[in-house]
C-alpha cells in the first residue's frame, strides 16, 4: 500500500515525492520530472496502457469476480459507474452527494481547490499548470492522482484505492491531507484496467454528505426519515381507504334506509287507502319489521317491502333461502 501525501516545503519536495508517490496509476513520480514515455501527466487519459498485468480479459473478469467475493466477505460492495471517462468523479460523488450524477459539480470543486492550492499541486505536473486545469475542466475527461488527493483534502476523507487485479485485498494507493479526521470513513474506490474506476461502500456504515461540513449531520438519518416518511404515508393512505370504505358504506346503508322509509309511507297510504284494515301487513308492522337486517339487504337488492318481510318471516335471516323464495316465481 502506498500513501500518497503532499511533499514538504523547501529542497526536501523532490526527494520525498519520488519516495512517497510509485504506484501503477496516476501522474509521474516526482515534481516536473515527465517519463520518456508520457507528453504530459495522466497518461491513462489516453485510454492506453493495455490490460493488467498482461492478463486477458477472461482471466481478468474471475480475478475480479474473486476480488469482489473477498471484499463481500467484509461487508463491502461495489457500484459500477459509467465507463464516460468520468468515473472518478462519479465514484466521489456517489458517496459524498449520494448521486453520482453530480459529477460534474465534483470535477468543477476539485480543479477550483486546485487552482486555489496551485503553489503545491504544480510541482506535480509535468506541463503548463493552467493548460492542465483547462483540460482537466472537461467533462470526459480522467481524472488521476492528483485530483484524489484533492479531493481528499478538500472533502476531509481519507481516499482508497483497491487495484482488482491484486492479491491484496488492501489499497493499492492511499490518499489523505494532514489534518484529515480519523472518525472520517474512507472514500473507496476500485481501480480497473488502467483507465477506469468504480466505488466501493459499506451499506451498514452510512456515509453520504460527511465531507460537506454540515452541521449536525447524521450519515443514513435522511434515509431513515425517508423510510419513516414513506411509512407514514402508507399508514395514511391506508386510512383513507378505510375512511372512504366507511363512508360508502355508510352512504348505502342511507339510501336502504330511505327505500325503506318510502316503502313504509307506501305500505302505509295503501292500507289507510283500503279502509284502515286489511292486508297481510299494515303500515306499523312493516315499519318494525323493516329494522330487520335481512329484509334491509333484500330492499337494498330491489325487492318490495312486503316480500321482504314475508321472506324474512319465513325464512329469518337465511338470505340465500330469502333470494331463493323470492325469485321462484
């Protein structure tokens, strides 16, 4: 595992850089000293370097599939980003935002904070310093060493990078100012094929927004309330149904109730009609008999108030026998 921390002041920068900074991915070595081999720092923006470790991509996709196992093991998994060049600020702000789409907010605050620092990050380009900002500025663009430590510094994270090709389940490269937080966890990223990276996390040890400075912030709270709230709506929603359930039912019992009252009223002038006696059942019976539940069904199915008593007489609250009786005709 290497440590990539800022160099020194004064003479001591060169020769502690060189010694601090060898790692197969990222800017050169040393201060202002370019590899023959490289025009110009992140050669990996190039998209070359072949594959790793001579391996093909066979023998590449089990050594990852076992590199994930392992880490599974641990409790961590992997989230692959976008292979658009911006993967490096996806993985950032997958973790410190909880949305790798702000890449592009990222990549702006990395070259800001660079720019910012340019008396330290300059020793480390091998290149005009504000033609480099420039290029790194663009979206597509890759990102390498010096923007991790960067990022580092500016989100106050220790930042891990995994090589998936490794025997080693521990960083390849580590990134992390001086004043860095302990109580901080890591950003985790893995590092594939020479060009692109993807993140790793921890879905027990919630760390989205620690980084922003945010007073009283609670990693994982915001999901927490959001489940809460989502419950809570659910609850809500659930009491509407039953509410509104009530209310239908409460609305046709009224109107079983009304046909019953016209029923009555009807049953009533049609016996006062005929002399005041006669009929089977007179208007105060039906009123008494009408409170029975089966003949209120049957009224709220159709069916004349007389029947209804008469079936139900018969046949008590048996409505099956009531439907029967009534229909036979």
């Amino acid at each position: 595992m290497v440590e990539w921390r800022p160099p020194p002041p004064a003479a001591a920068a060169a020769a502690a850089a060189a010694a601090a900074v060898s790692s197969s991915a990222g800017p050169s070595s040393a201060p202002n000293e370019a590899p023959a081999d490289e025009d110009y720092n992140s050669a990996d923006e190039h998209g070359g370097g072949g594959g790793s470790c001579g391996m093909s991509s066979e023998e590449l996709a089990a050594r990852e599939a076992a590199f994930e196992a392992r880490l599974a093991s641990r409790g961590l998994q992997l989230r692959r980003m976008l292979q658009d060049g911006n993967c490096l600020f996806r993985c950032i702000s997958d973790r410190v935002y909880g949305d790798a789409e702000m890449h592009d907010q990222v990549r702006r605050l990395v070259m800001d904070y660079m720019e910012k620092e340019r008396d330290h990050f300059s020793q480390y380009v091998t290149e005009d310093f504000g033609e480099y900002l420039r290029r790194k500025r663009r979206d597509r663009v890759f990102g390498n060493h010096l923007e991790m430590q960067a990022a580092s510094e500016m989100y106050a994270r220790p930042l891990h990078v995994y090589a998936v090709d490794a025997e080693s389940d521990e960083p390849m490269n580590t990134f992390q100012a001086a004043d860095v937080s302990g109580d901080h966890p890591p950003l985790r990223l893995t590092y594939h094929g020479r060009n692109h990276y993807n993140v790793l996390f921890d879905p027990n040890e919630p760390d989205v927004g620690v980084g922003l400075g945010l007073p009283g912030l609670q990693p994982g709270l915001a999901d927490a309330m959001q489940m809460n709230s989502a419950l809570e709506a659910s609850e809500q929603e659930g009491l509407e149904a039953e509410l509104l359930k009530q209310a239908q039912a409460d609305s046709e019992m009224e109107e079983a109730q009304a046909a019953i009252e016209a029923a009555v009223r009807a049953e009533s002038a049609a016996a006062g009609g005929g002399g005041g006696g006669g009929g089977e059942h007179s208007g105060a019976p039906l009123a008494a008999a009408a409170g029975n539940p089966a003949v209120q069904q049957l009224l709220a199915m159709g069916f004349a108030l007389p029947r209804a008593v008469q079936a139900a007489e018969i046949f008590g609250n048996d409505l099956d026998s009531c439907l029967e009786f009534l229909t036979a005709d």
